[in-house]
C-alpha cells in the first residue's frame, strides 16, 4: 500500500464489480445476510462514480424482487426474514434503477407502516420487536420515497425522536442513550423529511459533530474513539443538513478519505495502463476499494461512505449526494421530492 492524492476511480469500479465473484471464498457465504445491503452501497457508489452500467440492471432488479416477502418487507437475501433496514435498501436500489415498479409498493406501504407503535411513536425493526432511531429514520425516509408518509403517525414519530435527543444537542439510539454521528444522521435525517428541523439546536449539535474531527483529519462517532472513513458520511451529511459543512477542515477529511483507498503501485499503473492505452493483456492483483482508515481491509460499506463524504465535499468529478437520503441527487429530483434541508 501507498498513498496518493487522487480518488482511483477505476479500481474502485473494479473492486465493487468483484464482489459477486468470489462465490469460493468463505467471506462470501457468511456475509449473506448482507447481500442485499451490499448492492446499495456498491450500486449507490458506482453511481456517484459515474458508472452506475458497470452492473447489469436487469440482473440487479430481478435479485431486489427476489428478496421481497409477501407482508411486502425485504430480507437481507433470499429467505431471510424482512427488515425495516433492508426494504429501504431495496427501495433505494430501485429508484436508482428507476424500476420501483417492479415491485408491489402498496405491500411496502403496509409493511412499514405495520412495524410502528402508535403509542410511542417508535418503529421496531422488525417481528422481534428491537427499537431504534435508526429504524425511524429508515421508515421515514421510505414512505418518503414513496411519498406515501400519511400511512403513518409522522406527529408521534417525532416526538419519540425527541425523547431520544441529549444535553449535547445530539441523539442516541433510544431515550437516555449516549450521542453517536450515525444516530444523529438517523434523526435529523428524519426530522429533516418530516419538515421538523426547527426542533434541533443547530449551533449546539453543529459544534458537537465538528468536534468528531481529529488531528489527521478523520472523523470519529463519539468522543475519544478512533477515526473511521464511515463517519465522513454519517456527520457530515448532518453538517450538511443543518448548513454547518464548513465548521470542518475539508482538505484534511479529503487527504484521510484518500489515504485509505486499498491499492498497490502495480495495480495502479494497470489501470492508468488501461485507461490511457485500452490494454488489456495483465490481470489485475486484488485491489480497490476504501477501508475504514488507512492500512486496513477495504469493503464496500465504507467505499459507498467514503465516496460519499467526498461528493458532500464537492470533490472533482462525482455526483452530487442528497445528504439526506443517501442518494445521488439527480435521483431524488427525478420523483420530484424537494432539498429537505438547509442550504
């Protein structure tokens, strides 16, 4: 490994490509239950890429649909039990794909909307009954999507929100949970669809989050833990949201999320071999991707956030990110939802 100032686009490509390949490996099977998470944020990324064909299509849909059950939730693969989490996956995959009608959405409709408690406002995430704010945010943003939000209790669902809300301005996972950047996303990402913005103390949570970055430049999701590239999207986009994206050094974030881009000098030079000669006569070694700091394994949960972060930071040549759907914008725009957040 090395580093370098330049976001290496093709072995990116390359490595989210892979990732269906490697049916040998015992990595593959047991991260099953992932699969279909893992064509969101490969999907999600080669799209901000710019190389959203690098994947069939056809393929992609068919296995999305595969995975639906019939009370309308999505599994994590084919026979898993539904989840909250994985029907927005499978929500996003289509509306990229710009195939949502392939699917029943009124069973989606049904589905989320069943895993709310109309009493406290709160969604489980799934039959076994687990609460989190994560899973009000995906249930939000969903029937957002879909613009179908009158399926649920939107007045109940932020005030179990705010029971979750701190001293430090932040949001934890449940009420009197500590603050975490990926519970802060879920919330205010979720406040900020549901037109309830006014509800954060901006100036409060905005110092709270830019306090995440450490002298390297990386961002951490709590005090006194490690940097993490993941988190260059889970606080930035609320940074974002809330109009704060400059209270961060962004040439600092931009020098960390590059630096754990996972290459080696030889398959480097191929692809510039590649691309400025269409060679194609050397097999690449295993490379590409990002990891979750410098030195480690890449995966493609934190390629998608790093690329991610780094669209949120206007770097050169990717498509621009909704910070609060996740998705490239052009998406979003095309079914006609508004920027929910300020600018």
């Amino acid at each position: 490994m090395t580093s370098t100032k330049q976001l290496l686009v093709d072995l990116h490509v390359k490595y989210i490509q892979s990732l269906d390949t490697k049916k040998d490996d015992l990595e593959y099977w047991l991260t099953e239950h992932l699969r279909l998470s893992g064509i969101y944020w490969g999907i999600t990324a080669l799209d901000l890429l710019k190389n959203l064909d690098a994947l069939n299509k056809e393929d992609v849909v068919k296995y999305v649909v595969s995975c639906q059950h019939d009370n309308g939730g999505f599994g994590g693969h084919v026979g898993h039990d539904p989840h909250l989490t994985n029907t927005l996956y499978a929500v996003q995959i289509l509306l990229i794909e710009d195939a949502l009608d392939a699917v029943n959405i009124e069973k989606i409709v049904e589905y989320v909307a069943s895993r709310q408690d109309r009493q406290s406002g709160a969604f489980t995430g799934d039959e076994w009954g687990e609460v989190d704010t994560r899973f009000s945010y995906c249930a939000l943003s969903c029937l957002s999507l879909l613009k179908r939000l009158d399926a649920v209790d939107v007045d109940k669902a932020v005030e179990f929100i705010m029971l979750c809300k701190n001293f430090d301005g932040g949001f934890g996972s449940t009420p009197g949970a500590e603050s975490h950047a990926a519970q802060i996303f879920c919330c205010v990402g979720a406040l900020a669809i549901v037109n309830s913005l006014h509800l954060v103390d901006a100036d409060l949570l905005g110092w709270w989050l830019c306090e995440r970055q450490l002298k390297n430049g990386g961002l951490n999701g709590r005090p006194e833990k490690l940097e993490d590239v993941c988190y260059s999207w889970w606080v930035l986009s609320a940074l974002s949201i809330l109009g704060k994206i400059h209270w961060i050094n962004k040439e600092k974030l931009i020098e960390f999320v590059l630096a754990a881009q996972v290459y080696t000098l030889w398959s480097h030079f191929l692809a510039l071999t590649r691309t400025f000669s269409n060679a194609k006569s050397f097999k690449d070694p295993e490379s590409g991707g990002i990891a979750d700091r410098p030195g480690d394994m890449a995966d493609v949960f934190h390629t998608l956030f790093g690329i991610a972060g780094l669209s949120l930071l206007e770097y050169p040549d990717l498509k621009s990110v909704d910070p609060v759907y996740c998705l490239p914008k052009y998406v979003v725009q095309r079914i006609g939802l508004a920027e929910r957040y300020h600018v």
